[in-house]
C-alpha cells in the first residue's frame, strides 16, 4: 500500500518521538552488502547525517562518493578522515549552493560528465530562524532551499541517474524529508498563486511556532514533490522516495529559534529523545539502498510505509498539488524541466 492511500497519524508527535527512540529497531546494512563499483550523491555531507551516511556508504565499500556541500574548504576538511579510512574509495568534494539556481544548473552540467550515478541522496536544507528573501531568486529561504532548489537538482538529476543498462536495475533518488511535513498548517494553501504568497512576511517571523511552520511546510511540499514525481517516472527508470530519519541531535536545525531559557536544557534532553547521526543515517541507506520499488513515491518513517499528510489524500489536497507542480514547472521553465520530464515519460 502507497502513503497515498494510507489513513494519516493518530499518534501525538510525542508518541511518534518515543516510537522513534525507543521501540524502532534500527536496521544495520546486512552483512555482505557491498557498493562497489557504485557512486553515490549526497547533499551536505561535511555536517550532521549527511556526513554520517557518507561514512555508512563508505562502510559498505562504496566506490565513488561526492560529496556535494556550498563550502568547498568544509568539504575538504570533511573529506580527509574519510579518504584516509578508504584509500580505495573515490571520495570527491564538489561545490553546491542551493540559493544560488546557476550553482545547481552547473552541479548538474558536471554530473553529466560521470559515467554513472547510482544514488543521490538529497540532504541538503536550512530551518531559516530570520525572515530573509534569497536575493538571487526573490524567495524566501527554507521554501528556497528545501523545496524550490531541491525540485530544481531532484528534476536534473533524473535522467542521470536514469541507467543507460536497464539491466542494471534503477537509479535512485532519495529526498530527506521530516515528520513535521505531516503536521503543517500551511494556512496559505488556497492561494492563487501559490509559490509567490510564501514571500509575504507574515510579521513576527522568528518565534519557535513560526519557525516551525515555514519548516514544515517545506517538508510538506517535498512530500508533494515526490509523490507526483513519482507518478510521472517510471520505476524501472529511477524510484524515488523520500524518509524521515527521526528527530537527531547535532543538526541544529532549531538554532536560535529554541526559546533563550530553553536552550541550556537542550543538551540535556536531546539524548534522551533523539536519535544520533548514525542512527538517522541508517534511514537513508534503508531508503536509498534496501528498499525497492515499493517505496517509489512514498515516505519511509522508522522502516516503515508511512502516511502522508492528511491533505494530499483529498481533492482539495490534489488541486494544490496540481497548482505547485505547475507553478513549480513555470519557476524552473530556464532549466528546461518539462522537457526532463518530457523526456523520462517518452523513455528518451
């Protein structure tokens, strides 16, 4: 069954905290497993899980990993254990800004330059604690980095990671999302247009709530952006899929967000309620590696088929999905990504 067709959560955010920590089995690689002869992307790696992943990957004897951060020197120094750890690994480190559109067009002109990709993990976000239009694009900065420039690389990267072999199997593409893209509001969900009234400040930004909302309706649009992806690429070409890797401390996606006389306790709480970077990286390779085409389209919540949020199962859901995707096409229509999909759909 699909998260589409799944009745949405119950469960309190606290449950699903306790369930996450306490009664999920986390699910090691099994043994044997190998990537050799395999490349991987994934998306701000220097830091946090998508550096943990990027050793996982390397565990498991993985061949080419780039690691795609906005600092290269970060990158740099990220990379150094890593390459030392796996002399035989080919571990590169190339430069991706994703508030910056010719950034990703020129990532994704020097992917093509590979002979293969057969992973691309995209990591990459921001929880933006201030107000702050991207100048480069006119938008507001989570729904530019979490949505706008990851449809942007997701789109781009397709046909490449589409195999030349069929017989080689799919390529995959594994979008991080969050379980708070379950629980948004997303008050504006109505509005014509709708990308444009996600640069309206809404005056006050920069409380914990508020924060919180324009993060997890980003999330929410990502889930939006695989599952009609995912109806408009095959699965014999590439599954995409998307997992929540569980509340994981050491991401600092709260920031300076979390109330002043709440942040000396956070240190304290954090280990007894979220996961560590490994851990939460073990969900990426479940979702990137160990499931098949099951998972295309759907969310993966602590290796399991998970809902997703209540709206997109209505009709009124399915018009806002319709009016992003198309506002989305319009946005992006410099890349040329309907002639992508265009192209995924003609098998070209």
């Amino acid at each position: 069954m699909a998260s589409i067709d799944l009745p949405p959560f119950e469960d309190s955010i606290a449950k699903r905290l306790f369930k996450s920590k306490y009664q999920t089995t986390y699910k090691q690689p099994l043994p044997g497993t190998s990537l050799a002869g395999k490349c991987a992307i994934i998306t701000g790696s220097n830091i946090g899980i998508g550096l943990a992943a990027a050793k996982l990957f390397l565990d498991v004897h993985l061949s080419h990993l780039i690691m795609a951060v906005r600092s290269s020197k970060k990158g740099e120094e990220a990379a150094a254990p890593l390459r030392k750890a796996h002399p035989k690994a080919k571990v590169e480190v190339w430069t991706l800004d994703m508030l910056d559109y010719t950034s990703i067009q020129s990532f994704i002109d020097k992917c093509h330059s590979l002979p293969k990709i057969d992973f691309a993990i995209l990591n990459a976000g921001t929880r933006a604690n201030q107000w702050i239009i991207n100048p480069t694009t006119g938008h507001e900065t989570t729904i530019q980095v979490n949505y706008l420039s990851t449809a942007l690389l997701a789109i781009g990267l397709i046909p490449i990671l589409r195999p030349k072999d069929s017989s080689k199997g799919p390529g995959r593409l594994t979008i991080i999302g969050s379980g708070l893209g379950l629980e948004s509001i997303f008050e504006n969900r109505n509005a014509v247009p709708l990308l444009p009234s996600f640069d309206v400040n809404p005056g006050g930004y920069g409380s914990m709530a508020s924060v919180t909302e324009r993060y997890s309706v980003s999330k929410t649009l990502v889930l939006m952006l695989v599952y009609t992806l995912s109806k408009l690429v095959s699965s014999d070409d590439v599954i995409i899929n998307t997992v929540e890797p569980g509340l994981t401390r050491g991401t600092n996606l709260a920031g300076d967000s979390i109330p002043l006389l709440l942040r000396p306790i956070v240190p304290l709480v954090m280990p007894l309620i979220a996961r560590s970077p490994e851990q939460a990286a073990l969900t990426y390779y479940d979702a990137a590696v160990a499931k098949g085409k099951e998972s295309h389209g759907c969310l993966w919540y602590n290796w399991e088929f998970s809902p997703f949020h209540k709206m997109m199962s209505t009709p009124e859901g399915q018009k806002v999905m319709d009016r992003l995707w198309e506002e989305t096409m319009e946005e992006l229509e410099f890349a040329g990504v309907r002639e992508i999909v265009h192209s995924m759909q003609s098998g070209k």
